[in-house]
C-alpha cells in the first residue's frame, strides 16, 4: 500500500511558474541569410519542397516504401540575392529510424543551420491532414520546446492537384487544419511539379521574413538546448520513482520487524 502524503506532486506545476530565464530569439544581425528547416512525416514532399526552394533538384526524391530520406542535409543557394540554407530532415513514422535516431536527426538540423533557424516548415500533402500530423507538431514542441510554433509554417505539398482558390475555405471548414493553421504562422502552398514558378518561393520568403521581424530573431541553438535540458517530467518521475522506492523499504523493513513483545506488553495499557 502506497502512502498518500502531501500533494507534493503538484510541485513540478509549481516550479514551471517559476519566473526562470528562458534563451530569446536572437536578433536578426542582417537580412542576407536565410536558414529553413524542413520536417514532416516521411513522403510528404519535404526533399520536393527543398529542391522548390532552390530551383535545383539537389535532395533525393521520390516515392519507395521505405523513407528516401534518412540523414539531415543542408544545401545552399543564392535566391533573390540571398543566401538561402535548407536542411532537409528524415520524415517522422514510417522510417527505419530508432526514436533516438530521430532525436540525434533533429539536433543535427539545428547545428547545421547554426547560428539557428528562421522557419520550420512543417510539410503536409494539401488534402491528407490526419491525427499523425497532430502528433508530430506535438512531438516537434517536445524536441524543440514549446515556443517553437512561433517560427513554424504549414507548408502544403500538391498545389498542382488542389483548387488554389478553394483552400482558405477548406481550411476555415475544417476546424483542426484551422487550428493547427492557427497556432502556427500561418501556411503557403507549394506546387513542387513546377520548379519555374517562382512567385511561390518569393511569397513563402516574404512571409519567413515577416515572421523572424514579429519574433525579433530566429530560433537560436541555445533555445534547443535549452528545451533539451528542461525535461522536468523526466526529473520528476525519477524522484517520485524514488520516494515510493523509500516509503516501500520502510514499510518492508516495519513489516519485517517483530513486534508482538511490544504489543504484549503495551495492551494493558489499551485497555486503560
Ligand atoms: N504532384 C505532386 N507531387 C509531389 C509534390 N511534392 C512532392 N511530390 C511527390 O511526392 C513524392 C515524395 O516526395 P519527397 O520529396 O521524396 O518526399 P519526402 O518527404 O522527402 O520523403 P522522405 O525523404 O522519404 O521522407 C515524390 O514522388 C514527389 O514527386 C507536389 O507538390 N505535387
Ligand atoms: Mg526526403
């Protein structure tokens, strides 16, 4: 039987209210360089995306049945006279990736887009958003803290098969994808059959650029390491596990001991 004490389990809420310095946004130092990262689950069109950006078919694409995709990669280009870095990701699910390769993926992103990231794009085929895509974002605000959605846009994929003028309809009509929409900085659409198209890398860079104003800077290196080190349901497992692993040898150790002398010769007193 397990001693209900205090509610000191409450106490991690307690510690998170915490006024605690938390690493900013750095501030943009000049406008001349651009750092995005791609993620999404596997086959969503994230390496397509990339090429888009760049006009060059530099990432591997395609479709198989296992992930194209299974390192992180950076390439560079110089767009609208400036230098644009994308780092492309192995996808969530579906690959032959361990959870903790995933991880070790996604801090490898952050490095190779030092000093940080301007925006993540967060890729979905227009048309098949599902709960998976709910999952990630909520896995993406646990790898890379919670005010990462401030520097996160939907990028939808399959322009070319979608009605361009019915999407923000379809949108407001689906009230997850308008959530989701919501809680990030808004979307874009990108058609990655046609690499000449180049208003819609043009609009995508405007918005980044919106964006990285509205947060005064990108997402830094310190503020992943940062939400790496803050793992405080980790912290607070282990020291619960403990204090049950104490109160269960004490009350072993009670049990073991033999206390009917004691008891015997404590009952006239009882009955007193
Ligand atoms: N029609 C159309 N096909 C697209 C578009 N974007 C991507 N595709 C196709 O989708 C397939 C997968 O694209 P990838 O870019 O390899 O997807 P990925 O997310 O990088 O996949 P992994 O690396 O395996 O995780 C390819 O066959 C692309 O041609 C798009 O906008 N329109
Ligand atoms: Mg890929």
């Amino acid at each position: 039987m397990r001693i209900d004490v205090l509610n000191i389990f409450s106490l991690p809420e307690f510690f998170l209210s915490l006024p605690v310095q938390t690493p900013v946004a750095a501030p943009q130092q000049n406008n001349d360089n651009i750092n995005i990262v791609l993620l999404g689950k596997t086959g969503v069109g994230k390496s397509s995306s990339g090429n888009t950006i760049l006009r060059e078919n530099r990432f591997t694409c395609g479709r198989s049945l296992s992930a194209f995709t299974s390192i992180s990669s950076v390439e560079r280009s110089l767009i609208d006279r400036r230098s644009v870095s994308v780092i492309d990701t192995p996808g969530f699910f579906c690959t032959n990736l361990s959870h903790e390769e995933l991880s070790r993926e996604f801090a490898r992103s952050v490095f190779l887009s030092a000093p940080g990231v301007h925006a993540f794009l967060f890729v979905v085929p227009f048309g098949r958003f599902t709960k998976q895509e709910e999952d990630i974002l909520k896995k993406v605000k646990g790898v890379f803290g919670k005010d990462v959605l401030k520097h996160v846009i939907i990028l939808f994929t399959y322009g070319d098969e979608c009605i361009r003028e019915r999407i923000q309809t379809e949108i407001d009509g689906n009230e997850v994808v308008r959530k989701v929409v919501q809680s990030c900085q808004g979307y874009h659409v990108f058609n990655n059959k046609d690499l000449n198209d180049r208003q819609q890398v043009t609009d995508l860079l405007q918005t980044i650029d919106r964006m990285t104003e509205r947060n005064q800077g990108y997402y830094t290196n310190e503020m992943y390491e940062w939400a790496q080190k803050t793992t405080w349901e980790k912290f607070w497992k282990i020291l619960k596990d403990f204090f049950y692993a104490v109160i269960d040898f004490f009350q072993n150790l009670a049990n073991s001991f033999d206390n009917s002398h004691w008891r015997q010769r404590m009952t006239p007193y009882m009955r007193l």
